[in-house]
C-alpha cells in the first residue's frame, strides 16, 4: 500500500460510515490482501449507485468498478444486548 492511499484511508473510512449512518451503504467488505471491495449500495437504479462509488474518496485509486444490481440482500437482524438486572 502507498504513503498516499494509506494517508486517504481514515478520510475514506469516515465516508463510509457517514454513508451507513444514512442507509446509503448496507455493507462494505475489503479483501485481506486489500485488493478488493465489496459494497451493497441502497440506491433507485445503477447511476445512483455509480454516483455513490464515484464520492468514495479512494475511488481515484480504483482499477476497475463492476456494479451488479440485487433482487435482494440479506444480512443477520442487528440485535440489542442482552439485559443484565445486576
């Protein structure tokens, strides 16, 4: 990883959870060596979602960008933590 991409990380990051504090982003995965990403974007159509891909602040580092629209996502309910009476 270059001095450059790891200095745009922390921005990127909060980018990001900006965007799954406003339900824009479901998920986002990085692959261990780093190569990949994987984001299940919540968007009206593909220009939506490509709109989005286009705001991350490491996309100028991207090399390529596949958009696969989804009949649907699925993912664990977040759950509360158990209540303690103690």
């Amino acid at each position: 990883m270059s001095d450059v991409i790891a200095a745009v990380i922390p921005v990127h990051r909060l980018h990001i959870n900006k965007l799954f504090a406003e339900g824009r982003i479901l998920s986002y995965s990085v692959s261990m060596s780093r190569s990949t990403i994987w984001v299940v974007i919540n968007a009206e159509d593909e220009p939506e979602a490509n709109e989005l891909v286009l705001s991350f602040p490491l996309y100028p580092h991207f090399t390529e960008v596949t958009c696969t629209p989804l009949l649907f996502h699925n993912t664990l309910p977040a759950t509360m933590p158990g209540m303690s009476l103690n």
